[in-house]
C-alpha cells in the first residue's frame, strides 16, 4: 500500500505550535481592541513561537483600525461584506499553521487561545463551545434563547455534531481552508464553514468556553432581521449535506429519517455481511463511509474519494486511496473482496474485473453488488429515487449491467456463483467464489 495516500488519524499535536494566527473581525471596536491585543500577546508570547494579530476592519475611517495598529496587530479593511466578509478576508490573509478566530469585544476570553492550543490534536477545528459540560455563559435568557434554538435547528437539521456551531472562538488547521470555499456574508458563515468542513470529511471537537458579556460598544448581530438569509443558508446546506459527496452520506444514510432509504441500506447491511462471513484477510473496494466497513476495523479499505477516507478514520485504520482498475494489494492476498456498489458508477473496462481475480486467494470470496438493470423493479425504483433524493447516486450510474450480464463478466475472469439476493427485487448482491487464476 502506498502510505503517502492514507488519510491519517488527528495526531497528537506537539506542545507547543510553531506559528500561529489570530483573526478578528472587528467592526466599532476601538473600547475593546487594545486590551484585548494587550491580552492577545501576553498569551501568545508563551503558547507558540511565532504569531500574528489580524485585525479586520469594516472601513478606514473605523477608529478600532488605528488602535489595533498601535496595539501591535495587522489591520486589514475589508472589502467584501459583513461578519463573513471580514472572517473570510482574515483567514485569506492569515499565514500561521493553525488559525483562532474570535471576537473583539473580549466576550471571548484570550487566555482560553491555550486551552485551544493545547486540543488542537483532537481534530483538525476546534470549538469553544458553551454547550458542552464545564461551560459557562454570561448572557441574558432571550440571548441563551435564540442561541439555544439557532444550535438546535442547524444541529439537527444540517446532522452536524456540534452544540455550539454558531461559536465564532475556534482553532482551524489551516489545510482545511485549501478546500473549502466560504459564500456567507453574515453570522450564518458560521454554520457554513462548520458544514463544509465537515462534509470534507475533517474532524470538529469542541472543548468548554467561560463566555462572558461583551466589554464595551454594542453587538452587531439582528437575528429577526437576518432570519430570511439565515433560512436561505440553512436550504443550502442542507442540500450540501446531503450531497452523496458529502463524507458521511453513506454512514447516515443506515440511520437515515426517511424509511426506505433507512430500509434499503439496512438490507444491503445484512445481505453483504451474511455473504462476506468468511475467515481471513478482508477488502472493501470503493467502501465510501459505510457501515459494512465500519463493522470490520480490520478490514482493508479503498477508495477514490478521500473526504469519505477523512470520515472513516474514526473506525478503521487501514485505508488506502486508490482504484479500483489499479488496486495497490499484493497479488493473491485477500480472502474475502468486498465490492458493493461500485462498478455501476464507473466506466466497463475489461481490468476491473481481472483486478477482483488477481487479489484474491484462489477459493477466495467475492461479494459484488448492482442494481440490475434487466429487472423493472430497478427502473421503477430508480425513476422514484431521482425524485425523492435528488442530490443522491441515482444520476451517477453511469454502466448499467444485469443479473446475466454480471454473472457471464465473473466466469469469464474465473468466478463461479455460490448464491445471490436482491433488496425489493432491484438490487442485486451476487456472492462468488474464485475458482481459477489468470494467466499474467
């Protein structure tokens, strides 16, 4: 295996971070900027080797620009918009190897920039979160309370695991910022960012927070009047979330809301894993984030799309990226190859066969799994799902094979069918066994 494509686990971060940045949007915030760059450094000094303050503010004439410019930090006068305007253009401009964004009216306490520093090795973001055990929060009760139901809609609606995803105190590695792209103007960025991570496949935690309330000036934030764009960001990334892309589409989709997809990927469950019961060495070949490998934290898994690798470092340890035209596994190695729900997605060629052959022991156990195309059921079943799961696999299926099809591609490499089952008629898990070997 080629251990330069493994998409490593978190690793526990060295004690003392080489350069880090910290960012602040800061709009009217000349009361508070100086004391909290005074504390800023104070903390700084001591956590991290090197660092940098980036101050950004809304316009020149902002007089929190000219204090924070004394104070020892970089201003930047923002051009895009809003809050996530000014957050985007300040993680654009930052340099450190990890980046805290907070806020400038030191409701976010800076000596907690060390608690953060010392977790960055529980994920690649970190959240100071006020609703987790050890927290506290001075705000009034109607703040706690749009705070609270703010959390409560996004958390569950956009299956984000995070208490507090509208906390703006946060440690990011900055590799996360390569791959994303940030779009909101407000608060909502927030949320945004939280779901692009983690759709990528990165690793969020979230440690306590001691907030307190603001120092001087007045809050920027007007939910009531920023409640049609907030609803109009939480449509957009519901959608993202539920994009097959999405790292953990497959894994949700066992538990999922909606019965039939719940039925269906529970079926597939049980069928693959009955087939797959053979002692050994095992392979899952486009195993996305599923819960048939999570099952098997010893199994080999291989696939192209790393944000699902990124995912299953939870679960399981040895995870290669690479093709299934060209599997990176010794020749005659595997005892059981699972390959569910792969080759209806990827052009025919006559190698991805050969490939199933080459890596397995002879007598060796394939399970292999399609919708068959031969079958109405399939059709029907699938005109369906493209309506009820627009954003699901149902448009990716770009080779469609039937029962017979498949079975005549396996004996032609050397397979002989042991048994096979369909999930509602449509789907079709053939279990086969290897009974000859390829010439080279």
């Amino acid at each position: 295996m080629h251990a330069s494509e493994r998409p490593l686990p978190p690793q526990p971060a060295p004690a003392k971070p080489r350069f880090v940045s910290v960012v602040v949007p800061a709009a009217d915030e000349a009361d508070n900027v100086a004391e909290l760059a005074r504390r800023l450094h104070d903390v700084l000094g001591r956590a991290c080797d090197e660092y940098e303050i980036v101050v950004v503010v809304p316009s020149p004439e902002d007089r929190t620009g000219p204090v924070a410019s004394e104070s020892g930090a970089r201003v930047i006068v923002q051009k895009r918009p809003g809050y996530g305007g000014a957050l985007k253009e300040g993680l654009l401009a930052a340099r450190g190897d990890w980046i805290v964004t907070m806020d400038a009216d030191l409701s976010h306490p800076p000596e907690q920039i060390e608690a953060l520093l010392a977790h960055r090795g529980d994920g690649e973001v970190v959240v100071c979160s006020r609703y987790v055990p050890g927290a506290r929060a001075e705000v009034s009760a109607w703040r706690s309370f749009l705070s609270t139901v703010l959390n409560r809609v996004y958390g569950r609606l956009l299956a984000i695991p995070v208490r507090d995803s509208s906390s703006g105190f946060r440690i990011y590695d900055r590799r996360v910022f390569d791959e994303i792209e940030i779009q909101g103007e407000k608060y909502d960025v927030l949320q945004e960012i939280l779901v692009q991570i983690y759709c990528r496949g990165w690793t969020v935690a979230e440690i306590p927070i001691d907030y307190r309330e603001r120092a001087a000036g007045e809050s920027h934030a007007r939910p009531f009047r920023w409640a049609p764009h907030f609803l109009a960001t939480l449509l957009r990334l519901f959608k993202l979330r539920n994009h097959f892309e999405s790292a953990d589409y497959d894994s949700r989709a066992h538990d999922s809301i909606i019965p039939p997809q719940r039925y269906w990927q529970r079926k597939r469950y049980e069928i693959v894993q009955r087939m797959a019961d053979h002692p050994g060495r095992r392979l899952d070949v486009g195993c996305g984030s599923s819960r048939i490998i999570q099952s098997r934290p010893d199994s080999i898994g291989i696939d192209v799309c790393l944000p699902k690798l990124r995912f299953l470092r939870r679960t399981n340890p040895l995870l290669v990226r690479a093709s299934t035209f060209d599997l990176p596994i010794a020749t005659a190695s595997i005892d059981v190859l699972v390959h569910s729900q792969v080759i209806e997605h990827i052009p025919y060629e006559p190698r991805l066969f050969t490939e199933m052959n080459r890596v397995l022991k002879n007598g060796g156990t394939l399970v292999i799994g399609t919708p068959d195309y031969g079958r109405a059921q399939w059709r029907m079943i699938e005109a369906a799902y493209k309506v009820l799961m627009p954003h699901g696999y149902g448009d990716d299926h770009i080779t469609h094979y039937t029962r017979q099809s498949l079975i005549e591609e396996l004996a032609r490499v050397g397979f002989g069918i042991r048994r096979y089952a369909y999930i509602l008629g449509g789907e079709l898990v053939i279990e086969a066994e290897k009974r000859e070997s390829l010439a080279p």
